[in-house]
C-alpha cells in the first residue's frame, strides 16, 4: 500500500480544444483565443476560488509585479523569503503565455485549504480510557515543572487564544492574526492547545508553563485556513525567534509555497511539529508527511496507538490524544481527543528540554524526543506509531545512571489480525530505564491459559518478546489478556504502574 500522499496535485494540462492530454504530449502552445472560454471554465473548475501560488525568482516576481496590468495576474501579496507570490487570474486571454509557462514548469499550484484535524469518530474513542489530567504522570514527567520552558518561543499557529481563561492567567502569550479579520469566535482550539503546552492553575499544569506562546491566528471559526496563510505564519514565527512551531493542522495535498516554509525553519534551526490527522486513514496530512517535520499520532492510555490516528510515512512519534484535560473559550474546561493535542504536547516536551540545555538546538532535542521513545507494540520504527510514545520518564531522567524502568510495552498481532486457526501474537517488555536488569519474571493470562516467562541481563533500551499463541476460533471479537511484570526485592523500580496491563483488543 502507497502510503505518501503527493506533495500537490499536478494541474491538468489542456490542448486547443480544451481536452485534458497528458503531459509528455501536451502542446501548450496551441492554445489559442478560440479555447480560452474553455480553459476558463476549466481553470474555475480546478481553483473555483481563483486563488493561486506561485514558485518564482525574485527577478521574476518583480517583472510580474511591473506587468501586473498587461499579464492578465494580479499579485496578491508575497512572501520574499520563500520565493513565493499569491495571485488571482483577472484577464485569461492574456495570461496564457505565462500560464503555459508556469504549468509546463510545476511553478503554479492552488492555494489548497486546510483545516484543523476534524475529531475524531464517537466509536473510535468510544472505549478508551480517558487521560484527563494525568497525561504528564503516564508519560513519566517530573512533578515540578514550575521553570521548565523559560527563555523558548513556542509559536501555535492555530484559531488565536483566548487569554481571559483562568489556565492561561500568568501565562506570556504573544498574539497575531494573519486572516485580516476582526478576533471573533472560534478560538477554543487554540485555547485547549495553549493550555496543554502552557497553562496552569489549581493543581493543573502544561508540559511548559514558563514557555512564551507566539499565537498566530491562521484557522478562521469554521476551522479552515490555506496553505499561503500557514506558509506566511511560519515565516513569521521564525522571524520573531520561535524555536518550535506547532501545527496541529493539515490538509490531504501539499504545495510549494508549504514545502518551502517548512526548509525555510529546518534552515534556520527551527522544529516544526504537526498531527497526523484523525481519519484513521493509511495517508499522514501534510505538513506532517513532509521530511523534517516531526509527525505525531496519538495513544490512548491503555498504551495502544488510537484507531482514529493516521498512519504511514511521516509518523515519527506518538503522544497522549485521548480525554485530555484542557482549556477552551469563554472559560470552558474540555476532554480533548485527537492528534491535534499529541503534537501539543510534543511541541511543548522540545520547548521543556530546550529550557533546560541551552546548548542544545531544537534539532537535537528532536532526536533526543525519538532516541528516548518508548516501544508501542511492534518493536522498531513502524508506520503507525513511528519510534514508539514521547515517553519524559526517559527523557527527563537520560542522565540519571540510577534510573530504573522494567515496563510492560504491550502486544503484536502482526498486520493479519485473528483469523481462524492457530494465531501467534507477541508480548513484549522493555528496559525503559538506565539500569541493567535481572530477576525479571512475565505472567501473561487470556483465554483461561496462563503463561510464565523469565528475564535476565536486560539493558537499558533494550525490548525483549515472547511468543504466544491462541486459536482464532476462541476469540468472538473481543480478547482480554491481563499481564503483569514482577521484579525482585532487589530491583529499583522508579516507575511501578507500567508493570501492569489488563487490555481488551477488538478485532
């Protein structure tokens, strides 16, 4: 299964007639004024807002800005840094030299919408447990996270913020709206974002309170925006010094104008962190499908990656998603689900290790993110939860030699799932700590079998797997499997309630 989306769909390309031909056989030049009703019409049909982007040179741009009158495109606004131009058709029949030019050459594309990931399907979350406010806690994060964040932007291109909410008093949040418009309502994604990354009150913290919050209104109240308007926001954001930039947005087509903006912040030194997307769908949204932008999916609390999460190229971590715990407009708290809030927490982790190492660069922190993850079923880099779950156990403590972390991971059934049969399936445990360990003992128990495993000179990092089996005729949709890892008296264990995993799969 192809599972990259493409970065924007080609336009198609027409001969006088106005018939579609393609490409390699295309004769852009017999275009003539008879077609140009037609190719109109078909331009209208492809872009019905007549709203493009334009990849050109400087010198082009300027030439282009110059002839605006007489080209038949009118130049909408630009953004210098990436090469970039919006532009509106006005005037068909005297645009189609360029035009032939610009489509023959890939340079013109439409300014494709995007949104805010839709939420996730009521049965997908159905039966998962909710995070609510232990979200830090699972993850293995420090109870005092009081300074962590001071001194790093973290920019939230987002629906704005709204600041009068009681989790976000004290927090430093800077706010700019790209849409032209008047602030209005709409902002409780944003809000629900900031206050996972941010906020804190009566007990309930983000990830890193002391971070600035560079809010950047690009989604409008329907939950829309475009590829331009989040291309310019980035921009923006690495201009006015953020060091992670959160888009927990995307759309199923990339372009250049959103290709270039993301090379624009890995050049200067600048993470970008985007969701997956919520449709359960084998294709990661763009910008997280791109290369250098960290995709997140999400878990639930049972450990499992969330069925709603998209999957394939492009995922590269996975993050708490299910019945977070966080703010909304007009002083609304909510339970939020969806990968939306798993790149929140990512972005906000980078911004936490940053505070804490000056000398590191957002880059760096990105590879420390993966290099500390945690096993999320099958072991190694897979297509559904990339390196494994952001885990700040490991994180926090990677220079703590006395760490010690014997976990239970969870189970592989493969990618057949139950059939009829003998069905093998795996479980498998982790040294998620510093320490090697010994005198580890498995207790595994379904369908009235119990089974019992020995482990010894486990290092850290290291995952080990035991295979089992059962008989798909015995499973009716439903399986319960209860493990439990028991350690000596001997061992330090620093993180005891991952030894436990009492988990229902549906097949």
């Amino acid at each position: 299964m192809e599972n990259k989306r493409p970065n924007h769909l080609p336009l198609p390309i027409f001969n006088a007639k106005g018939e579609v031909v393609p490409f390699e056989h295309s004769l852009l030049e017999e275009i003539n004024q008879s077609s140009v009703r037609d190719f109109d019409d078909l331009l209208k049909q492809v872009n019905p807002e007549n709203d493009w982007v334009l990849s050109l040179s400087k010198e082009s741009i300027e030439n282009l800005r110059e002839n605006a009158s007489t080209s038949g495109i009118k130049l909408v606004e630009s953004l210098a840094e990436l090469g970039i131009v919006r532009v509106k058709i006005s005037d068909t029949a005297k645009a189609l030299p360029l035009l032939n030019e610009y489509i023959f050459k890939d340079q013109l594309s439409p300014n494709y919408s995007m949104r805010q990931p839709l939420p996730p399907r009521k049965e997908m979350i159905l039966n998962e447990a909710s995070f609510s406010d232990s979200y830090i806690k699972w993850l293995g994060g420090g109870e005092d996270r009081t300074n962590l964040g001071a001194g790093v932007k973290l920019a939230l291109l987002d629906s704005g913020v709204d600041l009068s909410h009681p989790m976000l008093a004290g927090v430093s949040i800077k706010q700019k709206n790209l849409l032209g418009n008047d602030w209005e309502e709409g902002q409780g994604h944003g809000t629900a974002l900031a206050s996972v990354m941010a906020g804190t009150n009566s007990g309930v913290q983000g990830i890193a309170p002391r971070s600035e919050i560079l809010s950047y209104r690009v989604i409008d109240k329907t939950g829309k925006t475009d590829s331009y308007t989040v291309a310019s926001g980035i921009v923006k954001a690495v201009q006015d010094g953020a060091s992670v930039i959160n888009l927990s947005l995307g759309a199923e087509h990339g372009n250049d104008v959103l290709k270039q903006a993301v090379e624009y912040a890995r050049e200067n030194e600048v993470s970008i962190i985007a969701a997956v997307g919520n449709d359960g769908e084998g294709l990661v949204d763009f910008p997280a499908a791109y290369d250098g932008v960290i995709g997140v999916s999400s878990v639930g609390k049972s450990g499992q990656i969330s069925s709603f999460s998209n999957y394939g190229e492009g995922v590269d971590i996975a993050a708490p998603g299910v019945g977070v715990l966080a703010a909304w407009e007009l002083q609304e708290m909510v339970s939020f689900s969806g990968t939306s809030v798993s790149s929140a927490i990512v972005s906000a982790s980078i911004a936490a290790e940053l505070s804490k190492d000056s000398t590191l660069t957002s880059h760096e922190v990105e590879n420390l993110l993966l290099r500390y993850a945690n096993e999320a079923g099958k072991p190694g880099y897979d297509l559904i939860a990339g390196h494994g779950v952001l885990s700040l156990g490991r994180l926090e403590n990677k220079d703590n030699k006395n760490y010690s972390d014997p976990a239970l991971v969870g189970y592989y059934f493969g990618d057949s799932g139950v059939a009829s049969g003998t069905v093998p399936f795996e479980v498998i445990i982790q040294n998620q700590g510093n320490t090697w360990l010994d005198n580890l003992s498995l207790v595994v128990s379904y369908l009235g079998t119990k089974k019992k495993f020995r482990f010894n000179n486990l290092a850290p990092a290291e995952t080990r797997t035991e295979k089992l089996y059962l008989q798909g005729s015995e499973v009716d949709g439903l399986l319960q499997i209860d493990s439990r890892l028991i350690t000596s008296s001997a061992t330090k264990d620093d993180r005891p309630e991952n030894n436990v995993r009492k988990s229902t799969i549906r097949f």
